[in-house]
C-alpha cells in the first residue's frame, strides 16, 4: 500500500504524525510522550536525509546552536545535547512541547557523534541507496 516512501516521503509522513498526532482528537488516542520523542528522533534524523524543503528545522536549530555556543564558549554539542535531556525529563512539558524539544535534541545529538548518529546515517544510506 505505501511501496517506497523515501525519504521526503518518510520525513513528510512523520511530520504529519507529529503534527496530527500529539493533540489527537480523531479516531485513534494522542500520541504519548514515549511515542512522540521517539517519532521525533525518527523526523529529526529524516529531515537530515530528506534535505529540501525539510533543512528548515536543521537551520532553525543550527540557528539556537550557533547563539548558545558563541554565548557560552566551549560549549560542545555533546554538552549540549545533555543540557536538553536534563530540560526535558525533568521541566514538565506537554506532549507537544516533547516533540519540539525532542526534534531539537536528536538534531544536536546527530551532530555530537555517538549513538544517535547511527539512525541519522542509516537513514541517509537508505536515501544514497535508492537513487
């Protein structure tokens, strides 16, 4: 039924989940707060991938990172990347609010190296691989 989404398709898709899907209303219950970071971590890592119209959300976050770095020098993305977890598993934030923060999160994580860089570059072979 959906054959090859791509990754526009899958960066689209999951937008669309993000933005349908946190406050409910219709058929199926809202997404929860589990549901909606990992989603995000999904979007962030596509929007990587998808490029396009979707560098929209990697810029603005570039953007945040670029003033928090030149306003605390030294700051590493790993840094910062946990100051964001600490914020948001501890600052009571609705389900909405999660998939924001979270959005902006596993883009500095990708950024950091590590373990979030694997779906990132995942998702980006997939992308490479199809074309």
């Amino acid at each position: 039924m959906f054959g090859n989404l791509g990754t526009v398709g899958l960066a689209a898709a999951l937008t669309c989940l993000l933005i349908f899907g946190v406050p409910g209303g219709g058929k199926l219950k809202p997404l929860g707060w589990w549901t909606t970071v990992f989603v995000a971590m999904l979007a962030a890592s596509s929007y990587k991938a998808a490029g396009g119209p979707f560098t929209v959300v990697p810029d603005a976050a570039g953007t945040v990172i670029g003033f928090l770095q030149g306003f605390l020098k030294g700051l590493t993305m790993p840094a910062l990347a946990l100051c964001v977890l600490i914020f948001m598993l501890f600052k009571k934030l609705t389900t909405k609010q999660v998939g924001f923060t979270a959005l902006l999160f596993f883009y500095i994580a990708t950024g950091a190296g590590g373990t979030w860089t694997y779906v990132a570059d995942a998702i980006e072979n997939a992308r490479v691989g199809l074309q």
